[in-house]
C-alpha cells in the first residue's frame, strides 16, 4: 500500500512536470548583488609619522586632512595649539599644504579646550561636528600622546575618519555617513563605528 502511493505520488510529479523539484529556469534566477567596492579602500594610507594622531578622508578626491601634534623645540607639547593640521594634497602633486581659513574655522578645524594642564589633557571637537569628543592626552607608557574617542560605546585610540558626501554644496554638503576608526584601549582590536548625521 505504502509503495503504491510512493510511485502514485511520483507518476503525478512526472506528469504535471516537475518544476516546483528543479531550479528555476536561468532569467528568472536574480542576479547577486555586487559587491559595492568601499570607496575608502581605494584611498591613499598616509605614511605612519611619529608625531601623526589621526587623519580625515572624504570621497569628494582622495587629499587627506592630517592632524599631528606640535611640539615646542623643547619637545613638550604647545599648549596654545596642541595639533597642527594640513593637507596631503594626493590629487595634485601629493604636497602638503595648510587648510583654508574657511576649511579651519567651518569644515576641518578643531576647538581645542585644556581641561587638565598638569597632566596635560585636551578636549578635542572638529568645528564642524561638536557631538563627539576626542581626548588627547598620554597613553599608557606615559610618553606619547594619543587621541581617544568613543567608538561602539568602548574608549579607542582613533585612527582614521572618513566622511562620505553625496552631493549638496560647499557650505551645507549632503554627508551620508561619517565613520570612525581605530583600536579598542583594552583589547588593541580594530573597531569602527558609522554616523549618520
């Protein structure tokens, strides 16, 4: 009994066909999405510097904001401006040049606030975005400077920061996302963090 079912069942299978049994046929198979190259990936590294706390990218061309610290010639750290900031300029001749007053005061620049001058620590906001702060302050050896942020709600040393701008114009340009990017204090692991406005 059981047996005749099983070859009822099959005859009916091959005489309505058996589509529902095969793959669908090949138009109608979706195609995969294709893998969105990160335009960030294609951008030039700068070389790592000693005095180099972090850089900005931003897919407008592939110059790079770096912002390093500044030294007396005494080797501490100036207190009225603790970090340089200029360009790479990669899309032109790879030169360096310093930011615009309008890139230092309106886009790339940063407030600067001393909230302890013994150890030193500074408090770090970029002009255009006050909602983060970053930390500049001794790392653990107690020598080199490091900058900290908050990334995924963990403290990181930050690294890198890429701006994605699609569209808009010079003083109120459309940013899709802004990511953040560094390692994690505790464990040294690579972590980012994406922002949308």
């Amino acid at each position: 009994m059981r047996k005749t079912k099983v070859y009822l069942l099959l005859a009916i299978c091959l005489l309505i066909g058996t589509s529902f049994l095969s793959l669908p046929e090949e138009n109608t198979i979706p195609n995969p999405p294709k893998d969105e190259v990160n335009s960030q990936d294609t951008f030039p590294v700068p070389a790592r510097k000693k005095n180099m706390i972090f850089y900005v990218q931003r897919t407008l061309n592939t110059n790079t904001i770096i912002y390093e610290l500044n030294y007396n010639k005494d080797s501490t750290l100036n207190k009225e401006t603790p970090v340089n900031i200029n360009w790479i300029r990669y899309a032109e001749d790879g030169s360096i040049k310093e930011l615009s007053y309008f890139q230092r005061k309106y886009a790339y620049g940063l407030n600067v606030v001393c909230i302890d001058s013994l150890k030193p620590m500074y408090k770090l906001n970029f002009v255009s975005y006050k909602k983060r702060d970053i930390f500049l302050a001794r790392g653990k050896s107690g020598k080199l400077f490091k900058a900290t942020i908050i990334i995924n709600n963990k403290p990181a040393y930050i690294h890198k920061v890429f701006v994605r701008i699609d569209g808009g114009t010079f003083w109120v340009p459309h940013i899709t996302y802004v990511e953040i990017v560094g390692n994690d204090i505790l464990t040294g692991k690579a972590v980012s963090e994406k922002i949308i406005p």
